[in-house]
C-alpha cells in the first residue's frame, strides 16, 4: 500500500510537470512597476554638502490603472523642503520609467498651491544600482499627471544616484 502511494505520488507529480510544460513561457502577464530610493548630494544656500533624498513605488494595475506613492527630502532648501505625491501614471520605455502624481502634502504651502502635479523620470541601469539615475522633479499646475505618457526616455535630464536602487520592471 505504501508502496501504492508512492507511485501515484510521482504519476500525479510528472502529470502537473507536463500540464505545467505546456503552458507556453511569457504566457503570464507582467504589468509595469517600478521602486527605488537613494541620495544625491547637493550644495544649500550656506554652500554646505546636503543630502537629497528619494523614494518611490507605482504598479500597473491588470486594468490599466496605475496606483503608487513618492517622497522627497531637500535639505538644499531653508526650511528643508519636503513632498509626498500619489503617483498615478507610470510609463515604461525598457530601462527608464516616467512617472506623473499629484502632490498630496508638502512643507511649502504656497508652492503646493501654485503647483499640483508633479514628473520624473528614472533609468535602471542595473544592479545593485550604482548607475542607476533620477532626474529633478519638474511641478506644472496645468498639464495632469497622465502626461507622464509622453515624457521621452531622454526628455528629462538624469543626475546618478550616489546610495540607493533603482528598479523598472515591464
């Protein structure tokens, strides 16, 4: 009986194998992501070295939707400077990704009145990151974040990260 068992183990087993081997490779969708974090160093208005930080993270949904959140640090400015940005558009050109969001707090609020939507862009150039890049977050209050679909790969220029990763997925 044991012995029973056993075989319609490996039968049941080899059988999935083969079922499993027909499914043809890249059959399962990927929907576009990308996520990161890192540093950049800047001079402040004192001419001191300050530390510009950044992290981020937006998914493609299967329906098309793109969800996600940013965050900046700039100490480059007095008071440091600071933004959280729900992200809404993603698009991905094989290693660069372009996003779009709208700002959803910040510590300067009469920019954040003038100023609602914000883009970048981000190249991954492999890992561990350490030539991956970022460019400078560019605010506009008329064009929406979905513009992000027509940001070019090259529109926005990059600036290396110094610690951190960067990743783009399609």
């Amino acid at each position: 009986m044991h012995v029973r068992i056993l075989r319609g183990s490996v039968l049941v087993g080899a059988a999935a194998m083969m079922v499993l081997s027909a499914i043809p490779a890249g059959s399962a969708t990927s929907t576009p992501s990308s996520n990161g974090h890192g540093g950049i160093t800047l001079t402040n208005t004192n001419g001191d070295s300050v530390k510009r930080q950044f992290s981020f993270s937006a998914v493609t949904k299967k329906d098309g939707t793109v969800t996600g959140t940013a965050e900046l640090r700039n100490p480059s400015f007095d008071p440091v400077y600071r933004v959280q940005i729900d992200v809404s558009c993603l698009k991905v050109t094989g290693n660069v990704a372009s996003f779009g969001g709208t700002v959803k707090h910040t510590t300067d609020p009469v920019f954040n009145n003038e100023f609602s939507q914000a883009f970048w862009t981000v190249v991954d150039n492999g890992e561990p990151g350490k030539n991956d890049t970022i460019s400078e977050m560019f605010f506009d209050n008329v064009v929406p974040p979905s513009s992000c679909q027509f940001i070019g790969p090259t529109d926005f220029p990059q600036i290396p990260i110094e610690n951190g990763n960067v990743q783009v997925k399609s």
